[in-house]
C-alpha cells in the first residue's frame, strides 16, 4: 500500500512538471506525446494516460472543482463525462470571469473539452456547463433551462450565491475536502 502511495505521488509530480513545461513552451507536445516513464516496473507510454492515472487519484469517489475570487469560494462536484475529466485535468487555473447575459458568468479554459459524452444541458441556478462553439466553461447563477451545443459538466455542492457575485481574475482548483 506505501509503496502504491509514493508511486502515485511520483506519477501525479511528473504529470505536473510536464503540464509545466508545456504551459511555458519548454517542450515541443511532440515531446510528451511519446512520453515514458519508467519507475518501479510501472511504464506510462503518453500523456493521456497519465493525465488519466492522475484524475483518477485525485477524484477519489468524484471529481470536485473550486472556483475562487477573493473571498467568494464555489465549489462544484463533476459528472463523469469525457468533458468534465478534460476540465479537470487542466487544473489549476488562474483565469478572467467575464459576466453574459443575465444569468451566467464565463471563463475560457486554455485547451477545447471533448464534448462526446456529456449530456446536453436542462441549466439551472448552480450549473456547470460547457458551450461547445465559444470552448468556454459557464456557470449559471439564474435559470435558463435547454440549450443547443451547451453541455453539463456537473452542478455547484456550496457557494452557488456567490456566482453572481465573480468578478475579475479567479482560480480553478481541484477541491479536497480534506483540506476542511
């Protein structure tokens, strides 16, 4: 079980030395796309699988998000969906809400979601959706009901009268309870 653990740890910090990398254009994703690791008698040949192993240890029983700006927290549980994970992978985040409508506020995560398997949206107050065409992620602090290419990615557990409320630069990070 120890030796599980340090190996999951191993795994989790060289998926984020690569994320690094990649974020500064260190490394070509040509790269990392043949990615090896070789640890242990444990063999990762590509990224993917990786990032999988890596969200796979971080979601535990669910995928949870936080979304923070100031002292406004959000904290959204995640559906399993292919869009979801691929948000969630991306983490952390440090990016602009921008306010739309009447009823949502938006945020652009820096890489497209695969959209394949996530349910078509039926949005309330407290949704966590995706709109395929403009790649961004929004979150619904008033009602709007079905959309065309919006896609739900889960729905807020605490914080959803602070949705209104974003402005400015906020975080996206992978929530741990056990932080509490």
């Amino acid at each position: 079980m120890i030796c599980e653990v340090i190996l999951l740890k191993k795994s989790v910090i060289l998926l984020l030395i690569s994320i690094f990398f990649l974020q500064c254009g260190v490394a070509k994703s040509a790269e990392f796309s043949q990615l090896e690791i070789l640890d242990e008698g444990v063999k990762t040949t590509s990224k993917q699988s990786l990032q999988k192993e890596v969200i796979q240890a971080k979601e535990g029983k669910r995928m949870k998000i936080q979304v923070q700006s100031g002292d406004l927290v959000i904290v959204y549980a995640l559906n399993d969906s292919q869009a979801a994970k691929d948000l969630y992978s991306q983490l952390p985040l440090s990016l602009e809400v921008k306010d739309f409508s009447t009823n949502e506020k938006t945020f652009y995560p820096p890489k497209a979601l695969d959209v394949s398997d996530a349910p078509i949206v039926n949005a309330d107050k407290g949704s966590l959706c995706y709109y395929a065409p403009w790649e961004d992620v929004v979150m619904f602090y008033d009602y709007l009901g079905k959309g065309t290419n919006l896609y739900t990615l889960g729905e807020v557990i605490s914080g959803k009268d602070n949705i209104e409320k974003l402005t400015g630069m906020i975080t996206v990070t992978a929530y741990d309870e056990s932080e509490e």
